[in-house]
C-alpha cells in the first residue's frame, strides 16, 4: 500500500467532507446537537439519569451513525461511476480502501472531541479524570472500524444512496436499542452480548468511573479489536469483490 496514494485520498475525502455541507453535518455537527439535545432532555436527576451515565451512550451512538455516512459516501461514488474509473488507474482497490478507513476513523476521533468538550462545558466530570478520556479515544477509535466494515458491506449490498440509507439503520438500530441509551435489563442483556456497541458502552462505563484496571475492561476491548477487526475485513473482502459492480 503506497502511503502517498493513502494520504493524497485522505485529504480529498476530507476536503470533500468540508465541501458537502450535508455530509458535515451528519459527520460533525449531527453529534454536537445530539449531545447538547440529550443532555437537557434525559441528563435529569428526576428521571434517574446522570450527566455521567448519558455521555457514554451518546459516544457510541456518534460512532455507529458513521455507518450511514460511510454506506451514503459509498454507494453515491459507485453510482457516479468513480469506483469504476479506479481500475483505470495505478491505485489499487486496497490503497482507496485504506484511505476511506483512515478518514473515517479521524472523523471518529473528531466526533469523541466534540461530544466530549460539549460534555464537559455541561457538566461531564468522570470520575476517571482526564486520564479516563484519554483512554477512552483509542478504544473508541477501534470500536469505529466495526461501524468502517459494516458501512462497506451497506454500500455493497445497496443500489442507490436512498438503499444504502435504509439498509444501514439495519445494523444501526440495534446497536441503538441494546448498546447506548435504553438500560440493558438481565433479559435483554443475553441479546445485548451479541451486538458490539454492548462491549464499548460497558467499557466507558467503567473508564470514566476509574475502573479501568477492572479486568472485565480488557475483556472488552479484546472483544472490541476481534469483531471490529473480523467485520473490517470482511466488509473489504465483499467491496473488494462486488463494490465496483
């Protein structure tokens, strides 16, 4: 894989995402107001919700919304023909690949930084300090390359931008109900256990307490790299293989 290559289409991708208003909004903005919007609506002693248990789920919601950007990005450059025009040229499928998992794993780390600051200039104090943020950035960041993978398997299995839109918010809605703001219940834990936003919610949960030498944290994560790895590269082997159709 050429590093050039890698960069050169990273920056366009970004320079792209700052030229599309739409997109900005979905990648940047989007978790902005949905942080500021859930934090006075749900972060309420009253309804037994603390700023502290809302944030964790509004972190993993802005990761596993990547998704639809990821699979709307996709399908409209397989639609324009622009993945078509790639084997024309001496890139290779692997080189574009990369760079679209690279500039979706920084839009990831950019949408931590904004929900967190906004957290923080509410309120958000973890009892983990900074420390628990920092920790919580490249946890996180691997987490994204499950939301990468599934955004490519959308984007191949989808026809118009419109199909890929609807298609998504199949792996998104899960993820949602069983992994980021409804309280997981000793029922629908057992379903929880297969979807992979479980495993990053409990683990922020217990790095923005402090507990991050808890080993049920190392558990996670571990389940974290092994899925998010198996999906990247499962969501590039049916790219690779039916994207440019």
């Amino acid at each position: 894989m050429a590093l050039q290559s890698v960069i050169a289409l990273v920056t366009m991708e970004l320079k792209k995402l700052i030229r599309q208003s739409a997109n900005l909004f979905l990648n940047l903005l989007f978790p902005a107001v949905l942080t500021i919007a859930f934090i006075f609506a749900f972060a309420d002693p009253e309804l037994g919700l603390s700023l502290n248990a809302v944030v964790p789920g509004l972190v993993v919601y802005a990761v596993i919304f990547v998704i639809l950007t990821i699979a709307q990005s996709f399908s409209s450059e397989r639609q324009e023909g622009l993945l078509r025009r790639l084997h024309t040229t001496p890139m290779s499928s692997v080189e574009f690949i990369g760079s679209q998992i690279a500039t979706n794993m920084l839009i990831s780390v950019l949408q931590l930084i904004t929900v967190f600051s906004l957290a923080i200039v509410l309120g958000f104090r973890p009892s983990g300090g900074s420390v628990g943020i920092l920790l919580a950035l490249p946890v996180t960041a691997m987490f994204s390359l499950t939301s990468v993978g599934l955004g490519l398997i959308t984007a191949t299995i989808s026809k118009t931008p419109e199909a890929a839109t609807g298609i998504s918010f199949v792996f998104i809605l899960p993820q949602m109900f069983f992994g980021t703001f409804l309280p997981i219940t000793s029922t629908t834990q057992q379903i929880a256990k297969f979807v992979p936003s479980y495993y990053l919610l409990d683990a922020l949960g217990m790095i923005f307490e402090g507990d991050w030498m808890n080993a049920n944290v190392l558990l996670d994560v571990s389940i974290i790299s092994i899925v998010s790895i198996a999906v990247v590269l499962t969501g590039i082997l049916v790219f690779e293989k039916y994207g440019s159709e």
